[in-house]
C-alpha cells in the first residue's frame, strides 16, 4: 500500500526578518519605559501600587488569553 503525501505550502519557517527584529526592539523599549518612568509615581503612591500592579497584571492576564482564543 502506497501512500500519497501531499506537500503544502504553508510550511513553517524559523527565521527573523527586519520587521520582527524592529517591532521586538520597539517592545523592549516601551516595556523598560513603562517601569522607568513609573518609578516617581511608584515612590510618591506608596504601597497601593502593589494592589494596581496585581489588577492590571490580571487584567492583561485575560486580555491575552482571550487574544490567544481568538488565534
């Protein structure tokens, strides 16, 4: 018994183009901005910042995985 495979062309490819490199360069930059220049607030807001951190931390938490479902 013979069997027929078909080769498709939505083939995976594990490279790095310019645009990956650029938009993770991006997001770096953005991310260490975000906890750079929150440090005065973080300072002048005391201890709640803890409880603000924990909820937007969730709340991206459920962001993603809804983003990930809609994948």
């Amino acid at each position: 018994m013979q069997i027929n495979k078909k080769e498709s062309s939505n083939q995976l490819s594990d490279s790095l183009k310019t645009r990956h490199l650029t938009m993770m360069s991006i997001a770096g930059v953005i991310g260490a901005a975000l906890f750079v220049g929150s440090g005065s607030i973080i300072a002048a807001a005391g201890p709640a910042v803890i409880l603000a951190y924990c909820a937007g931390g969730a709340l991206v938490v459920f962001i993603m995985r809804m983003l990930g479902e809609m994948a």
